[in-house]
C-alpha cells in the first residue's frame, strides 16, 4: 500500500489552481476546470494505492468539473468512481440524470462517459472520499451500470438513511 499526498500550498497562489489540475489529471481524470477560488486555490489530495483499486481524499474550496465526450476518447482509465460527499453540497450530471448532492451523500460516476460536477465544499476541510475500482472488477451489464449513475446514495443514516426525495426514511416496521 502505497498513499502520497499533495498540497497546493507548496507553490505561490498564482499557480495553486494549475498545480492541482495538474495533480489530479495523474491521479483520478483529465478534467476541465473551474473554480471561484482560483487566484488563491489552496487544495490537498491524499491517494492511497491499493493494487488496482485506488483510495482518494481531497479537499477543495468550489469547483466545476466537466468530463467532456473529447476528453473520454483522449484518456480513459475505465474506471468507476464511487464518490462519499464529506462536506458542503452539489450537483452532478451523467447519464442525462441530474442530482443534487450534499454531505454524506455516496454516488458512481462512469470515467468513459462525459458529467459535470459543482462542488462547493468546506474550506480546508476534506471534501469528499474517492474509490476508484476498473470496469473489469465489477462486470455489469450496460443497462444496470446506467441505472447506478448519478443516482445519490443518502448516507445520512442506516441502510442509506433517506428517501430518494431526500427526507429521513421511515423507522416504523411493518402495519400490524
């Protein structure tokens, strides 16, 4: 098991944000961008190598990510991405399914297919929780891999804690 970890800090703040595109390129996807926070982007990234499985914390202030169609046909790792929301809130787009996302929220992105993410999380604090396992480990047929994507896995909770609108889940048991 091999982990490393990166900071943003190590450079001047004009070149935080390029430092961690740069970063997470090599170490998750080639991605476009944004950020609010770019002039001063103070990120960290933890990766922990576990054979072909690959852990990842990391911490960010905002940011806008999009997966385009060109950049799936330039590199893809066919990889699927389970995502654990640590902090702060969202939004995601893949597989023509929309889903807001806030703390505690788990959910699969596909690496060979296109998304956009918003994420605004809590300043130096992390941000969210990343396994990224490959295709290969997890053989599923096409339709039910579609029907996982962005689909929010609440985690507020037991046995995933809320119903899909987002409110706790009953407790009750069965009507006697």
């Amino acid at each position: 098991m091999l982990a490393t970890e990166y900071s943003t800090d190590v450079v001047a703040a004009p070149e935080r944000f390029e430092l961690f595109e740069d970063i997470t390129a090599g170490s998750h996807l080639r991605n476009r961008l944004r950020s609010d926070d770019r002039e001063d982007f103070r990120a960290r990234v933890r990766v922990v190598d576990l054979g072909e499985l690959q852990l990842s914390a990391l911490s960010f202030p905002h940011l806008e990510i999009a997966r385009t169609a060109k950049l799936v046909r330039q590199s893809d790792p066919e990889v699927y991405m389970i995502n654990c929301i640590l902090g702060g809130q969202g939004s995601l787009s893949q597989a023509g399914r929309d889903t807001a996302l806030g703390a505690g929220d788990l959910v699969v992105l596909d690496s060979s297919r296109s998304f956009d993410a918003h994420r605004r999380a809590v300043r130096d604090q992390w941000s969210q929780l990343t396994l990224q396992l490959p295709h290969r480990l997890l053989p599923l047929p096409e339709k039910a891999v579609r029907d996982l994507l962005a689909v929010p896995i609440c985690g507020r909770g037991g046995m995933g804690g809320c119903s899909p609108a987002g409110s706790p889940t009953s407790t009750r048991g069965p009507a006697s």
